[in-house]
C-alpha cells in the first residue's frame, strides 16, 4: 500500500504532501513525509479546541461563559489593530453577532464544523497561542505551533506563521480517540463536535456512507489538508492526517486527499 501512495503522490508533481496513519486495529502506521512542516490553515483549530476545553476543566472559564463578539484583534507583529474579512470566512452569521455576547462552547462549534475565523480569533484571544503550544508539547505534538490567530497579515508576511506536520496531527488524534486529551468526558465532547464537520470533500467524499470521520480541514492558497479519526462500522478506528501543498485548484486537491484516504480505507478495513 505503502508504494501505492508513494507513486500516487509522485505523479501529482505537487511541491509537498505529509501523511500520517495509524490503525486501531493493528496499531501499524504509514509515514510519507510525515515531519514536513506546513502552514497549518485551519486545521490548527482543532489545537485551539483542545487548549479551550483543558482550561474550561481547570476551571479558569466555563465552558457556558460569554464572549462578547467584535471584530478587532492585534497583529502579533506590531500590536496593531487589524480586522477579518466576512468575504474570506466560511461562517457569515458571527459577523451578524457583532456585539453581542456567545457562549464559549456556541463559538468553539463555530470554529470547528464551520471554520469560522472570528470565532477562532476570539477563542485564541482567551486561550493564547503560547498556552495552545505549550498544551501541544505536553501532549507529544511537538510540530504542532499556533503563533497567532488567523488573518493577521502583516504576520504573515514577516513569516511568524502557526506550523504543523503529519506526525503532529497523527500523535493528537491518536491520544483523542484513547480519551486521553483532557478527560475522557471532555475527549469525547471533542470528538462529537469533530463528528459533526460540514467541510467533507476530503477524507470523507470516498468512502462508504455509513463510515463517521471525526475531522477538521483547512485550506488557505495552495494549502489543503485534513486530519481526523475515520470510524468504519463494527471495526476500530484509524487516524488519518493528510497535509499538502501546491494544488492550483481546490477541487483536484479534494479529490487527491480523498483517494488516498480511500486507497488506505480499502486497504485496513475491506
């Protein structure tokens, strides 16, 4: 299987794809180029998730507490205010709360099922980026690190950038789908929320219809990735994480993660 997905990925001529698998049932693992480092888009969220609920359950917030929602947030560039795009953001309803105040776990299921931006800024305010890496490092993801919230320009162009690799986003599920993230009542709250992504053209758009995928996609330019816990019917899971970059158009690069995702499927499970 291995030399199947090599070859697949050599005859894209794309510049980089990460991949990191591991099987439940056999605890096997396929790595392709699974310590690269890319520019994680949204996937980096689901840090962010993990970092809100490891707080909410050292009770420095509740989970039920309100986030007054606005549209103003500082470059960690310069300190400068900068705001996000409506036209660039998946989730439009956030802009229409401007102003008002949201639960905290209102805004995580924003931030995941719809990848909405503002409310990542918001929850990234209140949890920080040091605090959501340092939490990636206990938890043994050391090439996960979330450097700022999303949009913030002028970082971006002075290269401070979150990052993330396969191995990252394999070695944070894994621990998810063992209940070991938190608490077991909190990993499974996480994984519900996951469950309930709207974003499935990736890993999912192959594989059979009763197969759950608990997953978070990002796309940002040339960058699409998805990592997630795949869940065939009356078997164990597996973890898949695709990361890439280089596709010119989104469509071929759903439909490039979605064949592996089923080369790997057909060949762990059917």
């Amino acid at each position: 299987m291995q030399k199947e997905l090599n070859k697949l990925i050599t005859e894209t001529k794309i510049a980089k794809v990460g991949l990191a698998a591991y099987n439940f049932s056999t605890s096997e693992e396929i790595l392709i180029n699974p310590d690269i480092s890319f520019h994680p888009a949204s996937i980096m969220k689901l840090c962010v998730m993990m970092e809100v609920f490891r707080e909410a359950r050292q009770g420095l917030f509740s989970l039920d507490d309100r986030i007054m929602v606005r549209n103003e947030f500082a470059s960690i560039a310069d300190g400068n205010a900068y705001d996000l795009s409506i036209a660039d953001d998946s989730e439009k309803d956030l802009y229409n709360r401007i102003g008002q105040p949201l639960p905290i776990q209102d805004l995580v299921r924003r931030m995941i099922t719809l990848s909405s931006n503002l409310a990542t800024n918001l929850l990234v305010e209140r949890v920080t980026p040091q605090r959501t890496t340092a939490f990636m490092r206990e938890l043994g993801a050391d090439g996960l690190i979330v450097r700022r919230g999303v949009e913030d320009n002028k970082a971006f162009r002075l290269g401070l950038n979150n990052s993330a690799t396969a191995r990252g986003f394999m070695n944070l599920l894994v621990k998810l789908e063992k209940r070991e993230i938190v608490s077991p009542e909190d990993s499974n709250e996480m994984i519900q929320i996951l469950l309930a992504q709207q974003f499935n053209e990736m890993i999912p758009a192959q594989l059979p219809r009763d197969v759950r995928v608990a997953h978070k996609t990002g796309w940002t330019g040339k960058y699409f990735h998805d990592v997630g816990i795949v869940y065939p019917p009356n078997r164990k899971p597996f973890v898949l994480a695709i990361l890439t970059n280089g596709f010119e158009k989104e469509i071929d690069a759903h439909s490039f993660v979605a064949i592996l995702a089923k080369i790997i499927f057909d060949e762990w499970v059917c």
